[in-house]
C-alpha cells in the first residue's frame, strides 16, 4: 500500500520521527476516509427507492466497490468481524429487513431459472433457438414470496458478509465516528485525493468469493476506539525503535 | 417539455461550426419532471427528430421543406405529432411501479409513406405507425355528413363519395406491442439491417424479435448467473452491426464489449471476440470500475468502427483490434480528481451517449453543465461547446469553452462540481445528412 511503503522510508532517518508520525496519519487517515467510503456505499445499497425497482447496474458497481474495501480491509488486517451472537438483536433485525428489500430486486427470479430459458440452452445448429413465449411470462409467484418469506434460511456468503458489514456499522455510534474525524483537519475534498490517487498495492489474489474472508480477532478495546487504540500501539513500537 | 435542439453544419474548409438552431421546450427552470426529455433520434433522411420523455410522451418534430426563395435558411423543425407512447403500469407480483419513462427510440428504415418507430420503456417495446391524413371522403350513401346513418328505403339516387382536401392531421397508432419478455429494465433496442428482426436488451438478457410476432422473441444473450449473489456485471448497451445482420455488440458494467456473431450458435454467450482495454495499474483506485463502465456504444456508419462512452472518455475502436482501442478521447478528465464526491452525489452513475456524424469524421458526446464535447478525427482537435439557451442566441455561433480547474487559493481549492439535477448533456443525436 502506497501509505505503508511511505511508512517504511521514513522510519530509516531517525530524525524524521516526525514524517514517519505524518506518515502513520497518513495511514490512519486512509483507514478512516475508506471506513467512510465503504459506510457511504452500505447507505446507498440500503436506500433503495422502493416504489420503482431500483437500478440493477448502479446496485452492482455499487456492491462490487463494497467488495473491493472489504478485500482491501482483509488484506490489512483491519477487517473486524463481530460474532453474529455478539451483535444486538434489533438492529441486526431492522438491518436485515433493508437488506431483503434491496435484494429483492436482485433475487425476484433469483432461485428459479426463468421458464424456457434455462432448460433448453443449446450450442447447436440455428433451429435450436429457444423462444420465451410470453405465455409463459408470468413468472413463478412463489419464489417471490419464498425470497421474502425465508430470508434467514437462504443467506449466501455475500450476505453473510453484507450482514457482518452492517453489525460493523452499527457498532459505532454516532458520536464515535465524530471524535475519530476530528483528528482529521483536512477538509472533505481531501476524500477524493486519498481515494482517488491510491489504493491498496497489492491486488486481491484469486477471488474466493467472500467465503475466504476470515473473522479477524476483535481488538481489545470496543471496535469504534480500536483503529485510535492500533495508532498508538504501532507508534510505540517505532518509538522504541 | 424541456430540452434544446442545435444543428452543426460544415462552414467553410472542413471546419465545424455550431450554432443554435431552434431551442424547443420550456424557457424557466422549473420544468415537470414527466417533461424531461430522457431520449432524441433522428430519423435516417434527417427530416423527423423523435424525442420521449419521462412522462411516457413521444413528440416528433419535422423539418419544414426549405424554401427556394431562400436557399441557405435551415430548415426548421416543428411539432409534428405528439402521443401518449407508454403509460404507468404496476407489476402486482413485485409491488412495484414500472416506469413510463421512453428509454430509447429507434426509427426503421421508412418504406412507405408512413413512419414506424419503436420505443420503448423498461419493460415494453412499442411499435408506432405515424401517417398522415390529408383527404377526407365525402358523400357516402349509407350516412349523413355528420356520421348518422340513414335510413335505406328513403335513399333514392346512388352517388360515388369524393375525396376532398382537409387540414393535415397526422396519426399515431401502436402497431405491435411487444410484452413480457424482460425481468430487467430494458436499457437498449437497435432494428437489424435486414429489417425484418430487432434486438432488446436489459441489464442481464438480449432478445431476438421479429417486428411482425409479437408473443415469441428468441433469448440470444443470457449473462444471469445460476446464482444471483455472484452477480457481479451487467448488459449496459448493444447495438445490431449496420450492414451484417448476423452481428451485434453488446458492452458492460466492467467496460467491456463483446461482438457476437448469431450464426456461430443460438445462444450467444460465447463471444467472437472480446474488446478491453488493459488497466493501468497506477491509475487504479476504489472507482476504477465505475468508471470503466460503458454507458453507450455505437458502431461507425462504415461499420468498420465503434465507439464506447465510459464515464470519462469516448473510445473508437477497430473492430479487427480486441487488445485496445485506436483513439481514446478525454471528455471531462479534470473530474478524474473529484470521483468520490461524484460517487457521494451519484453523478459518477449518470450515463453519457455518444454518435457519429454521416461521414464518420468526427464524434460527439456530452458532459456537465450542458456542454457537449465534439472530437474531429481527421484534424485531432476537438471543441467544447456549451448548448445553453442563456448564453446563447438562435443561429449565433456557439463559441468554443475552455473548462478550467480554478486554482488552488488559500482556503482551500474551489472546483467545478457538477450537482445531482445540474443540467447534464447527456443526450446527443446527429442528423446525418
């Protein structure tokens, strides 16, 4: 990562404890501005405009974008996932119930193939073309119903992580997120500069899908002071040095 | 309605020079938002611009013969017939509105007097028959003038009704309706150049239709995975080759585009060939992918050429060159900096057309606050052009814009940030002829 590598230079000139100090703002900020990127992705996924079906293309740049922090996340280590028990009940339930709604829209034909068009696939000759005869179209009413019916039952790695997301979210308050961002005296456009110029070096390795991300270890304080807590612990280290 | 209609026409030398023809549409801000215009096409012979709007209108517009007294006066276009193309309906299985809104129109090749166009919304292909009346018949037998019937036994004589001339009414009438064959939003339709078939397609499917069957399309692309969580990219555009009828393209979320030839197997899920562009590794970032999306493309006239739109540039492509493109023209690349507040305010999403001109010189696209971007191939120089009625005056000439990032000051940079509702160029269609 372009801010780590940054890191490591300025450790060798001892006297420029001080731009290696910048240097792991620099980090934290980073941390901090792609923690913000990825809430400001999880609000747009929830915010669904539920009259008219939500736009598939925008909910899958967004969800991919997701995935990329969340690869990132897990890469560095800083990925926290609360135990689902850990988490409280309620929100987890209103949260959930976002959840399905913005799934819906993906998932309405989602466990059964729509009729005529998966059955009858051939790489044969022309004749074989297979035709959706809009008699058929009416689609399956029950797995519609079934999608919303039993949410729990069919949750695939995606949303197992979608939900470890949100719990993450929900652990920190409000407040919390105010007194981390005040450290942070750069002004809001500064998002674009980080975000924009840098991202994590290292590309993601063979995608395993989401079912390859590893709960990493809860930090030893509550998780909204935990990336303050991991700033200071890294700094002694470097100071020790 | 809103919206603004411009004309360009060489001007001496090979240079282009625009101007404002006509401004059509509502003149103060605040405009309905049924009347923002969501798409424009020109007919193939240039005389007939079809606009559709949120509301489910469609309104043409014709150009007036050009007067031989005056034989460098444009032609100007006028109202030429307006309907109610598609209505709001509600799916009750999904408890959800499907929008009226015209996605996109596509005129057939006219063949008679008449004209027929599709258009469409997300989920429904209209095909509309526009003609036109001119003659009435008068004098039947068996009614009066005003349409009563009369009584046989007092009918005498025989007469043979005439036809006389009447106030020109033009009528719109939907041919086919073309139903139920998309789970997706319908995001792109092109007529084949064998005109008889067209293709529709939505965010994971693309269907084969005859224009004369109405209850049967053919699936042709099917890109829905087994399981939707793995979902990962979507049908963004597609587009029927001009001259082969067995080709067709169709572009994606990931900023790719696939040629698809329909004799190799029914289901085109294999491409025959696949165009990307290498990523560059040091330009990647969070937003690397939103922006390689492709909201438009659009083969040359020559059929030799297509052109992708993503977020930030216009790229031309050779169709016999899958690895890259041959040009690459940047658009607005000063957004390039503030991507994650356009990410913030949804901008980054907004979906930009692009076209050609008849003689495939040159290429057009929009941007930001209503300027449109016009790249000229032959000469590489390109102009930024702003279509704002303010600014300017019918038929002055549209003077080139310089955009600028505003300079660094001491509170703080100050840039040109385009809003969610700023008006947006998004539209572009170039009458060839």
């Amino acid at each position: 990562m372009f801010a780590r590598g940054l890191k490591r230079k300025c450790v060798g000139h001892e006297e420029d404890v001080e731009g290696a100090l910048a240097g792991l703002k620099t980090v934290s900020s980073y941390s901090l501005q792609r923690q913000s990127l990825l809430d400001m992705s999880l609000v747009k996924l929830q915010l669904c405009h539920m009259l008219v079906e939500p736009n598939l293309c925008r909910s899958v740049l967004i969800a991919n974008t997701v995935r990329q922090i969340q690869e990132e996340m897990t890469q560095d280590g800083t990925w926290r996932a609360v135990a689902p028990q850990a988490a409280e009940r309620a929100p987890l339930d209103r949260l959930v119930s976002t959840e399905i709604l913005c799934r819906a829209a993906w998932e309405q034909e989602g466990a059964h193939p729509a009729s005529g068009l998966g059955d009858s696939h051939t790489q044969g000759p022309v004749s074989d073309l297979c035709p959706v005869t809009s008699a058929q179209a009416p689609r399956h009413p029950q797995s519609g119903a079934w999608e919303m019916d039993g949410p729990r039952e069919n949750r695939g790695s995606f949303h197992k992580s979608l939900d470890q997301i949100f719990e993450t979210l929900e652990t920190k308050n409000p407040s919390c997120m105010e007194e981390l961002f005040s450290d942070v005296d750069s002004p809001y456009y500064d998002l674009d500069t980080v975000l924009t110029g840098m991202m994590g070096g290292a590309r993601p390795g063979p995608c395993e899908g989401l079912d390859g991300l590893a709960p990493a270890t809860p930090g030893p304080s509550s998780s909204c002071k935990s990336d303050l807590g991991e700033l200071d612990h890294v700094v002694e280290i470097l100071v020790e040095t | 309605m809103a919206g603004a209609g411009g004309g360009g026409c060489p001007a001496g030398g090979n240079d282009f020079q625009w101007c404002f023809s006509q401004v059509k549409g509502a003149i103060d801000e605040d405009v309905a938002e049924a009347d923002i215009i969501s798409t424009v096409e020109f007919n193939y012979s240039g005389d007939l611009l079809a606009t559709g709007d949120k509301g489910g209108r469609v309104v043409i517009f014709q150009r007036e013969q050009e007067n031989k007294s005056r034989p460098h006066s444009r032609g100007e276009y006028n109202v030429y017939s307006t309907f109610q193309s598609h209505e709001p309906e509600f799916d009750y299985l999904k408890s959800l509105e499907i929008e009226e809104k015209i996605n996109k129109i596509r005129w057939l090749p006219q063949q008679n007097a008449a004209h027929f166009l599709l258009s469409t919304n997300d989920k429904t292909i209209k095909l509309w028959k526009i003609s036109e009346r001119d003659k009435r018949a008068e004098g039947y037998n068996l009614k009066d003038e005003d349409g009563r019937l009369r009584d046989p036994f007092r009918i005498t004589a025989l007469r043979v009704p005439i036809l006389k001339p009447m106030d020109l009414m033009v009528e719109a009438s939907p041919r086919r309706i073309f139903a139920n064959a998309h789970t997706y939003h319908i995001n792109s339709i092109s007529v084949n150049s064998d005109h008889e078939t067209y293709l529709s397609a939505d965010d994971l499917r693309i269907n084969l239709w005859h224009l004369e069957i109405t209850d049967r399309s053919f699936n042709i692309v099917d890109i829905k995975p087994a399981n939707m969580e793995e979902l990962t990219e979507v049908i963004t555009a597609a587009e029927f080759h001009p001259h082969q009828c067995n080709v067709f393209v169709y572009s994606s979320s990931k900023g790719t585009i696939r040629l698809c030839d329909m004799r190799s197997s029914a289901l085109c899920d294999r491409h025959s060939k696949f165009f990307e562009e290498p990523e560059d590794p040091s330009s990647r970032s969070f937003f690397s992918e939103i922006i390689s999306s492709i909201s438009d493309v659009k083969f040359s006239h020559s059929g030799r050429y297509m052109m992708t739109r993503d977020y930030l540039s216009v790229k031309v492509w050779d169709l016999n060159m899958e690895s890259r493109p041959v040009e690459t023209h940047q658009v607005h690349e000063y957004l390039r900096s503030k991507l994650c507040s356009l990410y913030e305010n949804d901008c980054i999403f907004d979906k930009f057309e692009c076209c050609w001109n008849g003689s495939d010189s040159a290429i057009m696209t929009g941007s930001y606050n209503n300027f449109f971007r016009m790249f000229d191939r032959d000469t590489r120089r390109d102009v930024t052009l702003e279509a704002s009625r303010e600014s300017s005056k019918p038929r002055a000439s549209l003077k080139p814009r310089k955009t600028q990032e505003k300079a660094a000051s001491a509170g703080g940079p100050v840039w040109f940030r385009p809003r969610r509702g700023a008006r947006q160029a998004l539209l572009l269609t170039w009458r060839c002829s």
